[in-house]
C-alpha cells in the first residue's frame, strides 16, 4: 500500500508515525507550550529526530468545545510555520490539519504535501474538489457536528457499521472527483463517548475491508486518562499501549504527540510480525 507525497511513494507495508505540531495556543494537550516560530521549529526538529515520517501542523484547535477562529487568523497562524518547517527541511512531508479549503489549498502551494480534514468535506464543500485538483493524499476522518458540538452527538444505533457506512460513501464521492491517494481516520474522540471509542478501537481490523491505509489518533486523549482519573500529561504509557493495539489491528500511520515512543512501538512490533 502507497501514496504518493510530492512525488515520492511511500510504503506503508511497514507503518508510519506522524508527529504532531500544534500551533494552537488552546490545544488539549499542549497548546501554548511552544508561542514562537522558533519554538515550533525546534519541535520538528525534535520529531524528525525521532523518526517522525510526516509532521502534522494545526493551527485550529478541534477539542471538544474549542473556539472558532476566522480562515484568515488560521492562515496567518499557520503559513509562516509551513514556509519555515519546508525552508529549514526541504525533504520533511507535512500533512495539514485543516477542514478549510482555501487553508489547505494555500498550504500545499507553500510546500506542504497531505490534507488531513477532521470533518472529510462536510464543514467545507470544496475541500474534496480542492484535494482533487491538487493531487495530493487526502485523510478523511468520522466526525459528526462540529468542535463545538461534537461530544453531544453521539447516538448510534451501531457505531462501526455506522462508520464504515459514512466512509463507504465519502470514498464514493471522492474517487469520483478523482482523488488518487486517500486515509481513513476512524476519529477517536471525535463525537464519541469512551467507551464508544473503545469499541471502534476494538474492532479497527474491519476498516481493513476498505482497502484503505488507517491513521490512527489516540495519541494523550481522553479515553486514556479519563480511564486511569489522571490527565494527558500523565497518558503517554496509556498512548503506547493503545497505539501497540491499534498496529495489531492493522493501523498504517499513528499521528502522536510522542514520536520516539510511537516509532519503537512500529519497530517492536515489526520484529515480532517478521
């Protein structure tokens, strides 16, 4: 299984860590650690390092109830890192995290090479059309509603089926408007409740039926800590073992805030599969 990244195809036979790079001052996690260009940097730097294969840049905070921010203030956040990140390292693959098209679109013109859309085109119309006239890998994710709204829509009758149904169609309309390489991201934590994403990571081997490469983004979120009562700062052994899980169910790309661990987890478990 490949996609291709400016030219480059990637194999994801042997899967691949993301690194996750938040210019966000409100990110659950650790947004407003890192307020300078050259803070962000040096965490790619950092994840490069580690062996992060892609680094995801944010700039539009999508925890549950995050604030809105307008198209203009996320493309001044975000741009100059992009410029920077690909000025400073020519051959890094930056995905970027944004369901706005004119955002992604922008990104990619400045060097970026992957569109990772939390909503899979239902906050933005165009953002489908725009990865298609790119030419660049497309990762869709399950959510229903909204940041804002998420966490108050999670009814389903049969959540997997559900999911696999939602990315049957999108796939549909996708390789109809001829996008080439596309991700699937079942979307922990995105309109689903704890124990709903435990199950969806239980059964994460039938996304396999899609033929499709999964990201996997389990990386300090609430299922985790809230389980143990303790916070993402102390959820990173909880994140190796689910990311561990998630590899056995057939993940092609974890997307973590803690590369070297997620990138032992890939070696690990490659040594016991061969």
């Amino acid at each position: 299984m490949y996609i291709n990244c400016k030219g480059r195809l990637i194999d994801l036979s042997v899967p691949k860590v993301m690194g996750i790079l938040n210019i966000t001052p409100d990110s659950f996690y650790d947004g407003g650690r890192r307020t300078s260009l050259e803070q962000h940097l040096a965490q790619a730097e950092k994840m490069i390092s580690e062996g992060a294969d892609f680094i995801d840049i944010g700039s539009y905070s999508s925890r549950p109830g995050a604030e809105d921010i307008s198209e203009e203030e996320e493309l001044q956040r975000i741009l100059p890192a992009v410029e920077a990140l690909v000025k400073k390292f020519p051959d890094v693959l930056i995905s970027i995290d944004s369901f706005r098209s004119e955002v992604a679109k922008q990104s990619i013109e400045a060097g970026a090479a992957i569109i990772n859309d939390i909503s899979a085109g239902n906050l933005d119309d165009k953002m489908m059309d725009t990865a298609a006239q790119l030419q660049v890998p497309y990762i869709m994710m399950h959510m229903r509603g909204n940041p804002k709204n998420m966490k108050d829509l999670n009814q389903y009758e049969d959540l997997t089926q559900e999911v696999l149904t939602y990315f049957s169609e999108k796939i549909d309309r996708a390789r109809a408007l001829g996008i080439n390489d596309l991700i699937i991201d079942p979307g922990f934590g995105f309109s689903k409740n704890i124990d709903q994403n435990f199950e969806l990571l239980s059964r994460l081997d039938l996304f396999s039926n899609l033929n499709l490469p999964i990201l996997s983004g389990l990386s300090r979120k609430s299922l985790i800590y809230k389980t143990f009562n303790t916070t993402p700062e102390e959820a990173l052994n909880g994140t190796t073992v689910l990311n561990t899980v998630s590899l056995m169910k057939g993940a092609h790309i974890l997307r973590v805030h803690d590369v070297k661990e997620a990138v032992e987890c890939v070696k690990l478990m490659e040594r016991l599969k061969n």
